[in-house]
C-alpha cells in the first residue's frame, strides 16, 4: 500500500502544471469562452457542444505552439517571463517522456500507452460545469 500510496504522489508531482498556467486556461475559458471569442456570453448557439470540443481542440493546438491568443498571452509573458504555449509544450513532453512514449511510436501506440497511464493513474470525476480541459490539464 505504501508503495502505491509514493507513486500516485510521484505521478501526481510529475503531473503538476502549476498555478501560472492553470490560471492562465482559466482566465481564458472565462475571457473567450468556449466559443473562442469574447463576449462569448451574449451569444446563444445551439451547437454548444460542438463549440465546446472546438474551444478543447484550439486548447490542444495551443499546447503544441500552434494557435495563441496574443493580448492574453502578453499577460501571461509579463508575469511569468515566457509564453504560455512554450510552458505547455514544455509540460506536455515531460508528460509524453514519464509515460514513455517515443518518436518511433506509431499514432496507435502513443494513444495505448496514454489511455492505459489515464485509466491507472487518473480517477474519472463528474465536473459540475461542463469543461473541457487543455491536454496539459488531463
């Protein structure tokens, strides 16, 4: 049990994004919503869910430096000293190396040895208010 009990810590500490860039997430899905754009709440859409794993897929974009959103992430490089997407993608092949996975993986092999770190380290809980996490924040 002791063992067990050190590595969920261990995973738990390797997995740590810290307060500056979870803030940074929740600062953006409160700026732009889930739409991506601001005043998102004045704006009914009925394909919210689409929306929604839309906003999820640009996050993922996002953590590989592939889309910003630039008066958010001055903010972000004023306070912390670099931007955002290079924290993400620093975070997410630290992640990608703990689990093992390897250039050489295929596509379906990285997804096995995702979900199986996922479903043996990561505990399912129901979220109160629908949010779609950055892959960083998985």
């Amino acid at each position: 049990m002791l063992n067990y009990v050190f590595l969920g810590y261990a995973v738990e500490r390797r997995l740590r994004i810290g307060n500056s860039l979870e803030s940074y997430y929740d600062y953006l899905r409160q700026e732009l919503g889930s739409m991506g754009t601001e005043n998102w709440w004045r704006q009914i859409d009925p394909n919210y869910w689409q929306i929604s794993v839309d906003f999820a897929a640009n996050l993922a974009l996002h953590d590989i430096r592939r889309i910003f959103w630039p008066a958010i992430e001055k903010d972000y490089y004023g306070a912390i000293g670099e931007y955002s997407y290079d924290t993400a993608y620093a975070k997410m092949h630290e992640v990608l190396s703990f689990i093992k996975i390897h250039t050489y993986d295929s596509g379906t092999v990285a997804i096995t040895k995702i979900l199986v770190f996922i479903n043996k380290y990561i505990p399912y809980e129901l979220e109160v208010n629908d949010v779609f996490f950055a892959p960083v924040r998985l």
